[in-house]
C-alpha cells in the first residue's frame, strides 16, 4: 500500500535548521509530482513547496522563498525540505504529498516548533 513517512522535524531556535524528509513507498515515485505542505494551530493547511516528476521544476510559497530548498532522491525514493532561517511563524505540521495521475497521497506529518 502507499505509505510517506515523514521524519526530521522537531524543536529549533529562530535562524536555526533543519531538514525534513519523506520516505515513500508504494507507487512509482519517480512519475509523482511531490510537496510539502504545513499546517499551524487554527490556520489552513498551505502549501510550502513543491517538486515535479520529470524536470525537478520547484516552486515555494513566498514566505518561505530564499529560505527552503525542496529536492528529490528518485533512486531512494525520497523527497526532502532544507529548512533555514527558521522563524515563530514556520513552527507546524509538515506533510509530503504525493500527486499524480488523478490520485493525492499524504503522510501523517511530523511537527515543526521554532522556539527560543
């Protein structure tokens, strides 16, 4: 069955770092458009970034722009998210997605608090 498994969040200080990654299985990774989306208490799931299937196109929400970078390891079969800079404002839930011929896969997420 499809799984994601996200790993690498937790508890950082404003500028710090991290790294998220997601595990995936189950489907033919290298065909699926891949993101990261967040979701902080009270506020709507958004989006953060993604990464296409076949060019490795990336785009980023502009409030993380400059800051994350999203790259994809089709031999591994995993999608990761560099975190600098880390803000209050970036503390979430983060969640990989999987999307591609009609179908939307999503990991259980894993929590992002920046914090000093």
């Amino acid at each position: 069955q499809v799984q994601l498994v996200e790993s690498g969040g937790g508890l950082v200080q404003p500028g710090g770092s991290l790294r998220l990654s997601c595990a995936a299985s189950g489907f033919t990774f290298s065909l699926y458009t891949m993101s990261w989306y967040r979701q902080a208490p009270g506020k709507e799931r958004e989006l953060v970034a993604y990464i296409t299937s076949r060019t490795g196109s990336t785009d980023y929400a502009d409030s993380v722009k400059g800051r994350f970078t999203v790259s994809r390891d089709n031999a591994k079969n995993m999608v990761s998210l560099q975190m600098n800079s880390l803000k209050p404002e970036d503390t979430a839930v983060y969640y990989c997605k999987a999307v591609g011929f009609g179908s939307g896969y999503w990991g259980q997420g894993t929590q992002v608090t920046v914090s000093s």
